[in-house]
C-alpha cells in the first residue's frame, strides 16, 4: 500500500515533504496511550491516515481520538467485509475473460483468499469508523480507524458512550453485517423491516436481481471524450 | 471548539428544565403519533414516531428505511463509472454534488487529476447544485411554516438554475455529468454571459426572501430559540455542513481541506452562525446561497481554458487501495469511502452521507418540544429522505 | 317592522321565503365570487403563476369543476369514526355561517331579520362553528384530527373575546345592538362635528377596526393562525378525515364565514350598505344599490383576510394564545375605556 501512496497526485505535488508530521503526530498520540494495542498504522502524507487497532482496544481508541487528541467530530462508522464474493466476481470475471482473449491468455482463477486493505488484517470482518478535528480553521484532520472483529464471536464494543452519533451507524452495521455492539441502547433495524433474515451487505448475500441477469454493455461501452486513438479499435473490436 | 454563547447556554437549560416538568409534573396518559411515512413535513417518506404529552414531546424515534435501495451493495457489481449514475439520486436536489466525490475519491486511487477547467466547471456545478437545493429548502421552510407564497418563488428562480443545468449537462435533476478524468462535455457558447444573469435572479431571490420570511416576526418568533444544538453535540452526532456551522462551529470543508476543487483560489467566506437555533440554520444557508453566486461569479470569470478530460484508460481498472474523500455538500459533509481491489467494479463502497448523521440527532433535539416545533426543527435540520436511506 | 319590499305588499311568509332565497343565493354568488378571486387568480397573482386557465374564460368556471370534482367523490367514513356525529359536524358548522348572515342588512329592509340585539346573534352563532370543529375531530377518531379540533377551540374562544370586546366600542358609539341603527348612526354621524362622510367607524373607532380584523383571520383559521388545519404538521386538522361533499361543506362554510364576517366588519366599520352621509336616495332605489355597496366592502375585506393570509407564516398556539390575551384583549378594553369617555365628554 505504501508504495500506492507515493503514486497518488496529491502526494507526488508534495513531493518535496513526504514526510507529513501532522498525520505522524496523530498516530504518535494513538500509540503513546494504546500503546501495544496498536496494531498497524498507514500514513499517506499529506492524504490520509489509518490507525488499526485490537478489537478489544476499540472504545479505547475511540476516547483516545475524542478526548486526547480532540477528534470531536463522528464522521461514519461502518464495516468491511473481506471475504472474495462466492458469486465469482460477474462482470469484472467476464471483462477478464474478454482482455485475456484480446491478449492470447488464460483468465486468471478469481480470488478465494481474503485481501485486506490499507493496514492489513487477519479477520473477515473489520470495523472502521472515521473521526475528525473540526472547528479550527486551519487546523483540520480526520483519521480513519480500524478494528480486526474477532470471527467467532462477532462482537466488538460500542462507540456510542463516546460518540452519541454512532447510534445508527451500529444500528445499520448491526443489521447489513451481523456484527453486535456491546453497550449499544438497542440494536434494532434501521432500514430493512424488522423480519428481514440475513444480512444484505455480507459478501456472501447473493444480490439476486443480478444472479438471474448480467448488467450489460460492460465491454462494447460507448466511447468517452478523450480516451486514446489507440484504444479505439480494441472497442470495435 | 467555539464558545457556547449566552442564548444557547439558556435555550438548552430551558429544554432541559421543560424535560423534567414533562417527567414530573404533568403526568397524565400518553399519545402516540405517527408523523409519516405520508406527511407533508417528511420530505418523502420518513417516519417520525412521537411519544406525546398533550402537544409535547416525550420522545420521538425517527424510522429511516422507507426508501432504502441499497446503494452500497448495489456499487459493488456496478463499474465505477455507472456508479455517478446511481449517486446521483441519493441526494436528488443537489445530484452533481454526489458525484463529485465518488470520482474524486476514484481519481485519487487511479493517479489521476482532471485538468484545471474540468476542476473548474466541477466547481461551479458543485456550487449550482448548492444554489438548487438549498433554494427549495429557502422556499420549503416558509412552507412548514405556513407561509406557501415563498415556496412558489423558490420553485420560480429554481428553474433559473436548472435550466443553467439543464443546457451544459442535458438533465435538470440527474446530470450524471461527471467521468473519471474530467467532464462529459465543455460548457456551451454563450452559457457564461448566461449564468451571471442567473446569479443576479438568484441574488434578487435571496433579497425577496429575507423581506418576505426571514424578517417577519412571526417567522423569527416560530424559530429563534427552536431546536437549539450545542456546537459539541453537533459534532458528537456528526451534523455537517450548515447545520454544524449554525451551531458555531468554524468548519466548512471546501476550505479545510479542498481536494479536486478550485475553492482555494477564490475570494470568499465562511458563514458561521453562533445560536444554534432553527433561524441561524436558515439564515445560515441563506448566506450560503449568497456566497454561492459569488463564488460561481467568480469562477465564470476566471476560468481557464484548457482540455477538459485528462487521458484516461479506454476500460477503468482502479489500482487496490482505499480511498476516502469527502466534500462540502449541500446538505453536509458528503464522502465515499471507496475499497478497490484493483477491479472493474469497487470491492466495496462506503457511502457516507450528511442527512443520515443529521437526522440522528433528531431522538435527542426532539424531547421536550411542542409538535409545532416539530416541524420547524426538521425543516431546518433539512435531509433529503434519499440522502439519509441511500 | 313594514312588511313593504320594493313597494310590494307581501305575506310574511312570501316575503320571509323571498328574503332567504336572496341572502342564500348572494351568500353562495359571493363566496363563488371570492374563492375564484382571491383563492384563485389574486393568490396566483402573488406567487407568480397563472392559476386555473382552463375552465371557462380565464378559469372562472374552475369553481363549478372543482365543485363538481368533489360531489363526485367517495364519501368515506373511518372505521372507528362516529358515523352520525361524523356526519352532522359538517352541517353544524355550515349552519352556523349561514344563520350569522340573517341579520346583516343590506339595504333599508332587505335583511331576513332586524333582531334588535343583531351584532350579539351574529357573534353567537359564529361561536357555533366552534361545537361542529370539536365533535369532527371528536367523530373523526383520528389524532390530527383531535389535535387540530382542540387547537381550534382554543383558539377561536381565545379570540371570541376581543372580538367582542372590539364590537362593544361600535355598540358604545353607536348606541344600539341593532345593525340597521348602526349603519344609520355611521351614515348620519359627524366626526367632531364634521358630518362630511358620516361617521364611519373605521376612522372614530380605528383600533377597534384593527382589532377586529385580527381576531377575524383568527375565527376563520387562516394564515398566520390556522394552527387547527396546519397542513405541514397536522395535514388538514379536523378536515383531515373528510371528502368528497362533505369536505365541500367545510370548504363553502369556510369561505362564506370569511364573507360573513367581512360583511360584518363592513356594517359595523365601514357604514355597511349606506352611503357616507345622507344623498338623498330613496328607500328604494338603496334596496337595489345597497346590496352593492355592501358586497363590495365585503369583498374588498375579504381581500385583506386573503392578502394577509398568503403573507405570512403562522404562529404556533401558545404564541396566538399569548398574543390574544397579552395584547388584544387589553387593547381592546381601553379602547372601550376611552370610547366611554369620548362619548360622554362629547
């Protein structure tokens, strides 16, 4: 992922400070009171940064970023779900088959073993919420965090004692991702009726309507203003 | 963190105390009120379920999800280029502004940067879309409050800007104009002289509606001191955009931390209202309306000429990685945060949109308030009900 | 009481039967008249559109579509509404807008009835539409119904009073309850000696005028206090359950209510349907040219009620209560205070 980074258009202008204290100064401050709990950090200067911490650190981390380093601002809370789709990868597989033929090769076989991001992993499901310091006109960031969710028992501590907003984030994580919050006032569905089995935004949760019918047009797609001459004729092709 | 100022000191003691008298005094049987899914105050199809005690609120739980499509699931089998087409309608009076950081967010990945006119036509539209929604929420909240006849102007000058709208991307609601790389199309011959004209009637408008409602008294009466939030539990929910800045808090993302755009080469300013109160998040968008014409003014003049659309890949495969960019919204900070595993279609797309965060806070700003106030207090919340069920 | 009308000697019963048919048909001409005026074209006016265009010459047979739109309609009761109350709610509040108008003269005879206490039947009987709002939201057995049906009593008994107390400056200057000898004491009155225009009490009695006006729009639950039927919280209030013909009903009591009570403000205020000062014209030729002059004073009031009404947002209950209480009411017992004593000093 790092060497994503340095490809990246913001950070090739600011080539000439790749370093960025800001950011290191903020995964310094995650370190300093989580200490070991800290399992990876990604800082794409000048972007971004990353912070994953231990499941069991993941309030912590929380009261850390909103009372020690001033993060006062919830952004979002969500949940990845790593895990290759067991549906094949539908048209992306069909667009492979179609280069590889153009190309003279064989397809390569879809992926079967998880993949993680931007500071790694090791489980299938991973919390990631996003915070922010706000306020200061010229003095704003936000970090991303992450939590590897322990895949036996899917649970992972509540951010809503700390960030009151996170409510129906977790609420909606609960319900797409069947992870539990411990400590969260009541886990109930946001979105779906209150029936609804499964869970819609696990990979392994057929989207149905495009099981029974391919999205079309992916190869012969109209041509774009700009797109190479040379490209043209592989379109028509 | 601004100061909490006197008035939001008192409001929200006033609240507060108007909670126990609630618990503790008037202890009699309780109704329960079903406001939506089908009410003229929802916006479409939300549900507000209201514990009330005679004409107050014990407590209300909103119940999102009448509209819900799956957005985020729906991304995952679609290539990143369809994908504009689907945000697009999550927050439907400002639907270029939804795509603005979806293909931000995917240039960054991909190594990419429009070139400077594509950036900034981007802005302007980005702004345009500012001016359309929050036009209608101008005219709307008269509506909620009784008054209709503002409304109407607001439909009126509205057309001004989607016509604007309408020439350049050829659809007035769902541009679906943006591509990674740069823009569909260049602007039209004669659509700059154009637009200032359209910035003069939206500027006129803006006058016309702070004669006609922001400065009746009535108007004031039924919104100073209404829904006040305080500038840390505002953050704490994660309200955004006017909402957050009409809470006192110093924060507008086009100017912390502007990626893509060309906000950092105008003039121009950030509107701050200290009260927190239903009348600063009114009086707030109004400002921004004003601010956006002026920024618009600005961008037509100095626009730089140049090709529109950077070279790009004939088919899109965006490197893996994860991206998030979030950009001021209309209604708030609106980001995506894009997981690519170097495929066709993003692996997954996280959709973070500001209704949702701002209409949590509704459970908590609603206890203790008359069913009047209700109204106002959602009306000046202002969601768009595809921005909070996506 | 002489039972001549235009000079014909008529049984009571044929005059009495001739007098209503008259008031009913000028009632519904005139609100037919003010709901296509102002609710259509002079409302369309103010919010930059055309409004109904096709229905007849410039849509002035929209009324007569919309009319019909609604006696076509489904007259649907709830499942736990109170079917015969649900159903005679309308008719109370109907019947109440038209018995307040027997009194109003329109000419030296042309009224259904010359009670001598006119003004405080007039005001009863509008305080009737209160009951028929109650027992609909009641009947209704639905909660905005309920809400908007107890707003509505709050409000229109919170603003009975400086109703009241505003008619009681007219009665004071004046000196009678009777209508007929209002509009003659505005018509052969003097200002200060001065009897150029008569005495219209919109000019002696100015804060009783504005007073009234308000309390007006309030009765009638328009814009800025139509909390009752609040469209944006309580959808319709106590109507919220209605269709078809019976919501016709509300909608015909509402607009002739609002024609009433300008007619009433312009008997009182306006010298009613005398003109200023004494011209000389006969009883009969003022029976022909009354009845005008009166509906166009109405008319053109009716216009304030609406302008105002499109103008504004509405207030919330607690505001309207406070401003009823706070303001009018003591407004309105000084000006009784100081009519009294002008009346007497003079």
């Amino acid at each position: 992922m790092t060497d994503d980074a340095t490809t990246d258009t913001a950070a090739e202008a600011d080539e000439a400070a790749p370093t960025d204290e800001l950011r290191e100064g903020i995964v310094e401050g995650f370190r300093e009171r989580l200490g070991d709990a800290v399992v990876d950090t990604e800082v794409q200067p000048g972007l971004d940064v990353w912070v994953r911490v231990r499941a069991d650190a993941w309030r912590e981390a929380a009261e850390v970023a909103r009372h020690h380093l001033d993060a006062r601002y919830f952004t979002f809370l969500s949940v990845l779900d790593w895990l290759p789709s067991p549906f094949g990868r539908s048209m992306d597989a069909a667009v492979d088959v179609e280069l590889a033929r153009r190309a003279g090769e064989e397809a390569a076989a879809p992926a079967t073993e998880l993949a993680h991001g931007v500071t790694g992993g090791s489980t299938r499901f991973q919390v990631f919420a996003r915070v922010a310091k706000v306020g200061h006109p010229n003095d704003f960031w936000g970090v991303t965090l992450k939590a590897d969710v322990p895949d036996d028992t899917l649970t992972v501590d509540s951010w809503v004692p700390v960030y009151a907003g996170a409510d129906w984030h977790e609420r909606e994580a609960w319900e797409m991702f069947g992870l539990t919050f411990v400590g969260h006032p009541g886990l109930r569905h946001i979105y779906l009726p209150s029936d609804f089995e499964g869970h819609p935004l696990r990979k392994d949760f057929p989207l149905l309507a495009r099981q029974v019918k391919p999205w079309p047009g992916i190869v012969d797609v109209e041509p774009m203003p700009g797109s190479g001459d040379e490209e043209e004729g592989e379109a028509d092709a | 963190m601004t100061a909490v100022t006197d008035r939001q000191k008192l409001q929200y003691i006033a609240a507060r105390a108007a909670d126990a008298r609630v618990n503790v005094e008037l202890e009699t049987e309780g109704m329960t009120l079903n406001i939506g899914p089908q009410h003229p105050a929802t916006h479409g199809t939300l549900r507000i379920v209201a514990q009330l005690d005679g004409e107050q609120v014990i407590a209300a739980e909103p119940v999102a999800g009448y509209m819900h499509r799956g957005y985020e699931k729906l991304t995952e089998v679609r290539t990143y280029a369809q994908v504009t087409t689907l945000v697009n309608r999550i927050d439907w009076l400002g639907s270029f502004a939804n795509e603005v950081p979806f293909i931000l967010a995917a240039e960054q990945l991909m190594g990419i940067e429009a070139p400077p006119r594509a950036t900034w036509i981007r802005t302007i539209f980005f702004e345009m879309s500012r001016i359309a929604n929050l036009i209608l929420f101008l005219g709307d909240m008269g509506v909620q409050l009784g008054a209709i006849t503002p409304v109407f102007f607001a439909f009126r000058d509205r057309e001004f800007v989607l016509n604007q709208i309408e020439r350049v991307t050829g659809g007035r609601f769902h541009p679906n104009f943006d591509r990674i790389g740069g823009l569909k199309d260049d602007l039209p011959k004669g659509w700059i002289e154009d637009n200032k004209r359209t910035m003069e009637k939206v500027r006129s408008f803006c006058d016309e509606i702070e004669d006609l409602l922001m400065g009746s008294e009535i108007f004031q009466e039924r919104t100073r001191g209404i829904g006040v939030i305080p500038p840390d539990v505002a953050l704490q929910y994660g309200l955004s955009g006017a909402n957050a800045r009409s809470s006192g808090i110093d924060w507008d993302l086009r100017r912390d931390n502007c990626i893509g755009l060309a906000y950092p080469e105008l003039d121009w300013k950030v509107w701050t209202h200290p009260d927190g109160d239903s009348f600063a998040r009114f009086w707030v968008r109004l400002q921004e309306v004003r601010e956006a014409t002026r920024i618009i003014d600005q961008l037509c003049d100095g626009i730089p000429s140049g090709p529109i659309m950077a070279k790009v890949p004939r088919i899109i495969k965006v490197p893996a990685g994860e991206a998030w960019i979030s950009t001021e919204n209309p209604l708030g900070e609106m980001g995506y945060y894009v997981v690519s595993q170097g495929d066709l279609t993003p692996f997954r797309v996280k959709i973070r949109s500001a209704s949702f965060n701002n209409v949590s806070i509704t459970p908590w700003i609603l206890r203790g308030v008359y069913v009047p106030d209700i109204i106002t207090i959602l009306a000046s919340l202002y969601f768009i009900l595809g921005d909070i069920d996506r | 009481m002489t039972h001549a009308l235009l000079g014909l000697e008529l049984a009571y019963w044929q005059q009495t039967i001739i007098r209503v048919l008259a008031g009913v048909t000028a009632i519904l001409l005139l609100t037919g008249g003010v709901v296509y005026l102002y609710l259509f074209k002079f409302v369309s006016f103010m919010q930059s559109r055309l409004g109904p265009m096709e229905a007849g010459p410039y849509g002035s047979l929209q009324l007569l579509a919309e009319v019909g739109k609604w006696l076509q309609k489904e007259d649907v009761f709830t499942e736990n509404s109170d079917r015969f109350i649900f159903g005679l709610a309308p008719a109370i509040v109907l019947a109440s807008t038209f018995l307040m108008f027997v009194v109003i003269p329109a000419g030296p005879n042309a009224v259904i009835a010359d009670l001598g206490t006119g003004i405080y039947y007039v005001l009863a009987m509008s305080s009737l539409s209160v009951l028929g709002i109650l027992i609909a939201g009641w009947a209704s057995a639905n909660k905005y119904a309920l809400m908007g049906a107890l707003r509505a009593g709050g409000q229109l008994i919170a603003y009975e009073l400086p109703l009241v107390l505003a008619v009681i400056g007219v009665v004071i200057a004046a000196g009678s309850l009777n209508l007929q000898d209002i509009v003659a004491a505005q018509s052969e009155g003097e200002i200060f000696g001065w009897g150029g225009i008569g005495n219209p009490y919109v000019l002696t009695q100015f804060v009783a005028f504005g007073i009234f006006m308000i309390a007006v729009q309030a009765e009638l639950a328009q814009t800025p206090f139509d909390m009752p039927v609040a469209e944006s919280e309580l959808v319709a209030g106590y109507m919220v359950e209605y269709t078809g013909i019976r919501f016709l009903v509300y909608f015909i009591s509402e607009f002739a209510t609002a024609v009433g009570f300008a007619a009433v403000a312009s008997t009182l205020f306006l010298g009613g349907w005398a003109l200023p000062a004494s011209w000389g014209i006969s009883d009969g030729a003022m029976h022909v040219i009354g009845p005008i002059v009166i509906a166009t004073k109405a008319v053109l009031l009716v216009g304030v009620v609406f302008w105002t009404r499109f103008s504004f947002p509405r207030f919330r209950e607690d505001q309207l209560q406070r401003l009823a209480w706070k303001f009018l009411i003591p407004i309105a017992l000084a000006n009784i205070l100081v009519t009294a004593v002008l009346k007497v000093a003079f």
